[in-house]
C-alpha cells in the first residue's frame, strides 16, 4: 500500500499545486476582464455623446444650407423684379 501512496500522492499534490495556479490565473484574469469592461462602457459613453453631437452638427448644417436657399430665392426675386 506504501508504493500506491508514494506514487498517487505526488501526483495527486501536483494536480493540487497546477490547480491552485490555474485558480489564480483567472482571478487575474477576471480582474482585468472587469478593467476592460469599465472602458468599454466608458467608451460607449463617449460614442453615445460623439454621435449625438455629430447628429446636431449635421442638422446644423442642413438648417444653415436651408436658410441659405430661401436667401438665394429672396435675392433672385428681388433682382427680377428690379
């Protein structure tokens, strides 16, 4: 029975130590997986204002090019009927 013993308990303590280590990895591993899951919803914030504000910005410009057209037909009609 001695032998059986000397053989499986090594082994048995290296799966141990292996399993241990394994463990600790994905502690690490979670703890970063949470860091990158924070920027990422810090980025998706960003990009959430970043579009809204490229959304105003465009009805903006359709707002100016707008007024710019009733300028235009404003001034043809005033040089038509000149």
């Amino acid at each position: 029975m001695s032998e059986v013993t000397d053989l499986v308990l090594p082994a048995l303590q290296r799966v141990q130590a292996d399993l241990a280590e394994v463990k600790r990895e994905i502690a690490d591993i979670k703890s970063v997986q949470a860091e990158h899951g924070q920027r990422f919803d810090d980025l998706e914030i960003y990009l959430a204002y970043a579009t809204g504000l490229a959304s105003q910005s465009k009805a903006d410009v359709r707002s100016v090019k707008s007024e710019i057209r009733a300028i235009k037909q404003r001034l043809e009609t005033l040089e038509t009927s000149r």
